[in-house]
C-alpha cells in the first residue's frame, strides 16, 4: 500500500495533542447538535491564503468554499456539475448564514493566467482557462492597460474580480432576495500574502480600504 505522507500524519499528531484536545468539548458538541456558521466564506485554493487561519477561525465558526481564484460563476441551473454553487446553496438555504464573504489575495496565480494565459505554472488546461473565462472581460481591458506595471494590473483584477463574483452572488434569485430583505449581507475582501493585511471593500463606493484592527 502507498505511504501515506508522513508530514500529514506528523500535522494530525500535533492537531490531537493541541487544538483538539484543547477544543474537544467544542468537537463533541458539534458532533452532536449539528454545524450553524454565520459566516460563509468563498477564498482561493491557494495554499497560502486559509480563511480558517487568516480569521483565526475554530471549528464549526466558517462555512468554507475554495475554488480557483475565490470565483463565484453566475445563477446556471443548467443540469452541469457545479460545485461552488451547491455549496453556496446549502450554506443560504439550509444554514441560513448571515454574511457572505468573497476573499481574493495578492499574487493570486488564476488570476495570472486570467491576465497572461500562457503564464506559468498554469496554463489554460482542459479546466481553468475556461473556468478563468468568468472574469475575461475585465481581463481583456485590464490587460490593454499599458500605464499599469503587471503587479498593478494583477491586483487590480484581483479586486475586480471580487466585485464581478458579488455581482454573480446577486444573480442567484434567493441571494438577492435575502439581501434586499437585509437578511444576507455580501462582503468583499482582499488579503496580501506578502505583507499580511487585509483590505475590506467599502460597500458604497466598492473601494477597498483597510480596516482598523
Ligand atoms: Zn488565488
């Protein structure tokens, strides 16, 4: 039989001797009376921009999604696969979470290849240049801009692209409705892995700005 990999086993040993033994009484209590996060989070898979860790968040706190560049694709009830949307789904609808959080990151590599699609290390692939294609338009005129440096143009898709998913959010029926209603708020949020800060998007202007913490 294949090894499991050691440095997982050596992070599972260390998880039982501290935060769950610290956190056992939680686990049980949530084993038995079910999960109720208020908070849903859609981040990047990237594996360096972990909203559980970012937010230093315990168990049953985040509602988690992560996909490729923290998209969320339009309302499609095509009869497709679609993974994000089934989870969004469940996290509205039987959660019933209160806010919804869309978190994109600094040197985000989808958001690269969204930008240079011949960029390594990804490249368009059977899935992510397609996948990538949600956010396409604004590539296209983010790319063209010449006056921009590239680290400029990649954070400025970056957070373009949160708004585009915010938008996509709305255009499932029960988000928007629970929205209009005040019962769902939608929230955007950008970390930069370099530095460490977070940068929250002003619900009125859609600017981002860093919050006082
Ligand atoms: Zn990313």
């Amino acid at each position: 039989m294949q090894r499991f990999p050691n440095s997982l086993l050596d992070g599972y040993r260390n998880f039982m001797n501290g935060r769950y033994a610290e956190a056992c009484d939680r686990y049980k209590m949530l084993a038995e009376n079910g999960q109720s996060p208020n908070t849903l989070v859609i981040a990047c898979s990237d594996s360096r921009a972990a909203p559980e860790l970012i937010f230093d968040a315990g168990p049953g706190e985040l509602f988690v999604i992560r996909n490729v560049a923290n998209m969320v694709p339009p309302y499609e009830p095509d009869g497709h696969f679609h993974a994000t949307s089934a989870a969004l789904e469940f996290a509205v609808q039987v959660l019933k979470v209160s806010d919804i959080v869309v978190m994109g990151h600094g040197r985000c590599g989808g958001i690269r290849a969204a930008l240079d699609p011949n960029a390594e290390p990804l490249s368009p692939g059977d899935f992510i240049g397609r996948w990538m294609s949600l956010v396409r338009p604004a590539a296209e005129q983010i790319q063209s801009n010449e006056v921009m440096t590239a680290a400029e143009r990649q954070t400025a898709l970056e957070r373009v692209s949160i708004r585009n998913s915010i938008n996509n959010l709305r255009s499932f029926p029960d988000i928007k409705a629970l929205e209009e209603a005040g019962e769902i708020a939608l929230h955007g949020t950008w970390f930069d892995i370099s530095t460490g800060e977070l940068w929250v998007m002003d619900a009125e202007t859609l600017d981002f700005i860093r919050p006082e913490v």
